[in-house]
C-alpha cells in the first residue's frame, strides 16, 4: 500500500512540473525576462549633449529599464526630432555595469569639479544622469575640464552609451566630425596665411578683428 501512494505521490509531482513547464513555454516568459520584469521602475539613463562654438551634435537619449529608448535629435545632427527604438536586456545590463564601474552613485562632488590642467573654452556639455533602485545622480560634464581623472572614466561612458544605443544612427557623428574636424583645418590654414589684426574704430571705439586677404582688410570668420 505504501509503494503505490508512493508511486502516486510521485506521478503528481511529475505531472505538476510538466504543467508548470509547458506553461512557460506557452507564454513565452523566460527566466531573464522575469529577472527583468521590474526593471522598468528602476532604472532610467538619460544623456544630453550640448552645442559648442562650432558644430558639435546637439541631442539627447534615454533608455529605461525595459530597453525602450528616446531620442530626440536638436541641431547638427542627421535626425532632427523626436525617434525611438529598442534595445536587449544584455545591453541595458552592460550600461549598469559601466556606471558600477565608475560609481557614478558614490563618487564625491570634490571629485567631479576639479580642472587639474585648466579648462577650455567653447567644448560642449554632456548631461548624464543615472537612476537605479530609487537611487539617482546628475553629473554636468564640461568637455573643456581637463585633467580630471573621473570625468575622463564618465566620458567613455558617454560613448558607450552612444555604442550601445546606436545613436550614430541618427546622428552619424563620423560624418559630422570629420565635417568639424576638416572646418577646423580650414581655419588654421586660413590664420597662417592671413593673420589677424585687432582694429579700432575711432569714431565709435569699437574693436573687430580683420585679416588681411587679396590686399584688402577682410571681417576674421571664426
């Protein structure tokens, strides 16, 4: 009698699991997805980048914790406007584990404002902030601040979450780099050959800065 209870108990429990099996298989939920089921009310990274003096991509991108992301294109960019797409559960676990990385959430303030080498002038400015588990943090990165050990980390965040994100799509910052990057040649070129002269107005004591081009006094073009 005992053997066959026992039997029967077993023949239960298999049958139980094989519901429970198939059940998951039915409604396609996997283990990641239940580990990630809550993800959407606990993580948000959003990154903005700012114009400069020159045509720097202006835009900004969120991606939450479902993998949903924003984008909104502003100004040198490819994609005016606003864009979405989607992104893996891997890849929102790579972004986390680069701000874990660098302890964007615990890094001391003293850290994040020092300009060891001075600071630039006309550089962009990245807007980064981090959300996870009810903990955030903000960090105003000014791309002429150099010398500063944590931003350099922060900064290869930002273009990780470019990689990651496919930013490029929208923007096609390749393109637009080498666009500034030959602007900028031109300018050089353009100043050893025609240097500037700061002139004086006498009659309205207003100062312009002219170059001497052909013969003649010519507006500088920055």
């Amino acid at each position: 009698m005992l053997r066959k209870a026992d039997q029967r108990i077993k023949a239960c429990v298999l049958f139980a699991a094989w519901i429970v099996g198939h059940s998951f298989v039915a409604t396609g939920v996997s283990a990641e997805d239940n580990r990630n089921a809550a993800h959407p009310r606990d993580l948000e990274i959003s990154m903005s980048r700012s114009p400069c003096f020159g045509s720097c991509p202006s835009y900004s991108v969120h991606v939450n914790g479902a993998g949903s992301v924003s984008y909104v294109g502003k100004s040198y960019v490819t994609d005016i406007g606003e864009h979405s797409a989607s992104v893996s559960s891997a890849v929102v676990d790579q972004l986390v584990a680069e701000f874990e990385r660098i302890q964007l959430l615990s890094v001391p303030a003293k850290d994040i404002d020092l300009c060891p080498e001075g600071s630039w002038t006309d550089q962009p400015t990245v807007s980064v902030e981090f959300r996870l588990e009810g903990k955030k943090r903000e960090i105003i990165d000014y791309h002429g601040c150099r010398g500063n050990k944590f931003l350099d980390q922060l900064r290869a965040v930002e273009e990780k979450i470019d990689l990651l994100l496919n930013t490029s799509r929208w923007t096609k910052l390749s393109q637009l780099r080498e666009v500034e990057k030959q602007r900028r040649e031109k300018q050089k070129i353009e100043a050893r050959e025609h240097p500037s002269v700061l002139i004086q107005d006498p009659k309205t004591g207003k100062a312009g800065t002219f170059r001497l081009h052909n013969g003649k006094l010519e507006p500088a073009q920055e």
